[in-house]
C-alpha cells in the first residue's frame, strides 16, 4: 500500500516534501501545493492554510503581506 502524504506536505516523486513558504494543502495525498491568494499568506512551510492579510495589506511575494499602493490616476 502507498503511504499517502499528510496535510501541508505535497508527494515529490516517492519523498513527501513539506509546501514552500507562500503555498498550503488542506489534503492529504497531493502532487502539488496551493498558492495562497493576492489576500492571504503563509510565512512557514508545511501549512494546511493561509492567513488573510489585514485590511489594506496585499501578498505581492509568497509569505507576506504587505502595505498597498495605490497608484494616482
């Protein structure tokens, strides 16, 4: 029987490999991990969600959340 990955870890061919800083995977068992989304983060690796960024913060790089500029128009 295969040995299914955890939560937060993703399957690399027969390694599991914890997600990278910015990603996440709430399953157990999956080739790949989810990018968090423009609202949201993770600073550690090996997680099963992303944190919201607070109000007026963005995530323009994995892991942070940072200030949003608004351009003049």
């Amino acid at each position: 029987m295969c040995a299914k990955c955890a939560s937060g870890y993703y399957k690399d061919g027969s390694q599991c490999k914890k997600c990278d800083e910015g990603r996440y995977q709430p399953s157990k068992g999956q080739p790949a991990c989810i990018r968090c989304k423009a609202d949201s983060s993770q600073n550690e690796t090996g997680q099963t969600t992303c944190t919201k960024c607070a109000e007026g913060k963005a995530n323009p790089v994995p892991g942070s959340c940072l200030t949003r500029y608004m351009a003049s128009v």
